[in-house]
C-alpha cells in the first residue's frame, strides 16, 4: 500500500476499490486458517509454513487497511481537526484488538460446552466472523471516490522550520515505538504473569486482555464530552500521567491476587493508545505532501516502527519475568513499563510541546 501511494499519490481517493482488496487479503487468511487447520496431518512438516503465510496474507491486508485509513484521514481531515481524527482512528483500532481474545475465549468455552468434536470448528466460527465482517463494510456506505478537503496547516505550524518540523515528526515516529512497546510488553507480560504466578486460565486471561483494550470506550467518551476544556497538549500529559500511574499496579508488593495486574492493563492501555492518537495527529499536521517527508511516508514510518517495537516487547518482557526469583522477575519487568511510560511523556515534552 505505501508503494502504491507512492508511485500513484492519488490511490488514496479510489477508497472502495482498495479498501475491497484489502478485505480480500483478511478473507484468504481466515479461510486459510481454516484449511489448513482441518489438513495438519495431511500437511505435516509443512504446517508451519502453511500457517506463517496465513500470517503473512493477514497482516498485508491488515496492515494495508491501517496504512489506508491514516492516509485518508490525513487528507480528508482539516488540520485543527486531526489530532481527534486520529485519536479516533486508535480508539476504533483498540476497540477491534479488544474484540479478539473475548472471542477467542467465547470459542473456547462453546467448544467445551456444545457436542462438537472437531477441534477445528473453533477456527471455522473464527473465520466466519471474519467474513460477516468483510461483507458488512462492503456493504456500508463507502464512497467510491474521495476529494481532499483537507486545509493547509495552522498558521502556527508554519513558524516551525523544515528541520524544526522533522524533529517533531521524529519525535512522533519514536512516541509511536514506545506505546507499542509498552502495550505488547504489558499485555504478554500480565498474560504469563496471571498464568505462571497466580494459576489463572488462558479464557478468563482472554477475556481479561480484551476488556483491558475495551476500557477505551470511556476514556473516549470523557475525552469526546471535554475535549474543549483541555488543550491538546494538557491531554497528552493526563493520559501519560494515567499511564505511568498504572504501571505501579504492576509491582509484586501491589498485585498479591493478580486484580492488580488487570486494573494496570485497564489503565495503560486506553491511555496510551488514545494519547499517541492524539500526538499521531500533531504529526500529520506538520505533514506537508510538498515536503521532505510526505503523509504517506509518516504513517508508513509510524506502523513500521510500532509493529517492531510490539515485535520486541514480548520477547523481553518475557525474558525479564523469568530473571531471579518470581517477584524479582514481576518487579523487573514492571521498571522496564515505567520507563517506558515515563519516556513517553519525557519525549512529548521534550520532543513535541518545548519545539512546538
């Protein structure tokens, strides 16, 4: 989708027809899954690769969609209107990521609870769900061509140099590596933590993680209902100080029960999903398609570097429980989401607001 925009700048305006294929790609990928589920015996050694392009086709189309929606809200959007834009963008994002272990666990139970024998029908409820899905946004109404409507930026914007402006979209990019960061640490880290050390079950972790990204619907709610009373800036600092508040509920002298650990997730991760939306939509307001760094590349730069930062999140959080002792582990692992949450209010004020 990024080379597409690249080589052709108006394929964001043929909406419908893009945002088909990439449906397309999500549809493939379930019933993939599902094919290649029901075949394992029959694929063998193969399996593996089988389900990693699964993996691939779903997170092209995926990935693609993301690409897309950030582009087209950057052009669609007037400028003192994309930090909420954005914001919204993150809280649908988070809301969708919520939806999927509640899922997941309902499907693990139903196969327990109703006469089914094949393992796989699991799967099969899964991919449906994903095709109702792709046909119902085909079937919404979604225009099949768009026109930028978009002004120019403020007029404070344009006091800030062109390297002055690369600075903050570089502090963006690295705002959107820390939140992805800290979310996939905490949502790996809790999981192995409620599982390991205070013996709960994959389903009730499930519906756990998903309700922790659901906690972003009144988060938003509060913000869409006061938004007015608070500058943009100031409601960064909120969610950041809200975010750094709940890693403290991750520390083994807080969570003798593991509530605690649930009530963190439930903090951090509306907090810092909604509050990077926001900052996603001071970069896109710096964003010139004439300058140095075009929508297309910033938002291509951004998932980029979120998606590898949530790649080496899990990998260390899991490393850092099983440093020393259990609590030892619990309470490393807890510093390391601190700081990264503290980081990311440093970066903003440091990167973001003083430049700005």
């Amino acid at each position: 989708m990024t080379a597409a925009l690249h080589l052709w700048p108006d394929t964001w305006q043929k909406l419908r027809s893009w945002l088909r294929w990439c449906l397309f790609c999500d549809v493939c990928s379930a019933v993939c899954y599902v094919l290649v589920l029901q075949h394992v015996a029959f694929l063998g050694p193969w399996a593996l690769f089988c389900l990693l392009l699964c993996r691939f086709c779903g997170g092209l189309g995926m990935g693609s969609t993301g690409q897309l929606a950030a582009v087209v809200i950057a052009q669609v959007t007037k400028a003192e209107e994309l930090p909420n834009q954005m914001q919204r963008l993150q809280f649908w994002q988070s809301l969708g990521l919520g939806m999927g272990p509640p899922v997941a666990a309902c499907a693990l139970w139903a196969y327990d609870a109703l006469p089914w024998q094949l393992g796989t029908r699991r799967a099969a409820a899964c991919g449906v769900l994903v095709l109702l899905q792709a046909l119902t946004a085909l079937a919404a109404r979604c225009p099949a061509h768009l026109a930028p409507v978009g002004s120019p930026p403020p007029q404070s914007g344009s006091k800030i140099s062109s390297g002055g402006r690369s600075h903050l979209i570089g502090a963006c990019w690295l705002l959107c590596a820390l939140r992805g960061y800290a979310v996939a640490g905490a949502e790996v880290g809790t999981a192995v933590l409620l599982e390991t050390g205070y013996g709960w079950t994959s389903r009730s972790i499930g519906l756990m993680i998903g309700w922790a990204f659901i906690a972003s619907v009144p988060l938003r709610f509060a913000y869409t209902r006061l938004k007015d009373r608070l500058s943009t800036g100031l409601w960064i600092r909120v969610m950041s100080l809200c975010a750094i508040a709940g890693t403290c509920f991750l520390f083994s002298s807080a969570s003798a029960v593991g509530l605690n650990l649930v009530l963190a997730d439930l903090i951090i991760f509306p907090a810092l999903y909604l509050g990077e939306g926001l900052t996603r939509g001071l970069m896109m307001q710096m964003v010139q398609d004439q300058a140095a760094v075009s929508v297309n590349t910033a938002s291509f730069v951004a998932i980029a570097i979120n998606n590898l930062a949530r790649t080496l999140a899990p990998w260390l959080a899991r490393f850092s429980i099983s440093a020393g002792q259990p609590e030892e582990g619990q309470n490393l692992f807890a510093w390391g989401q601190l700081l990264c949450c503290v980081l990311f209010l440093v970066v903003f004020e440091v990167g973001i607001q003083r430049a700005s």
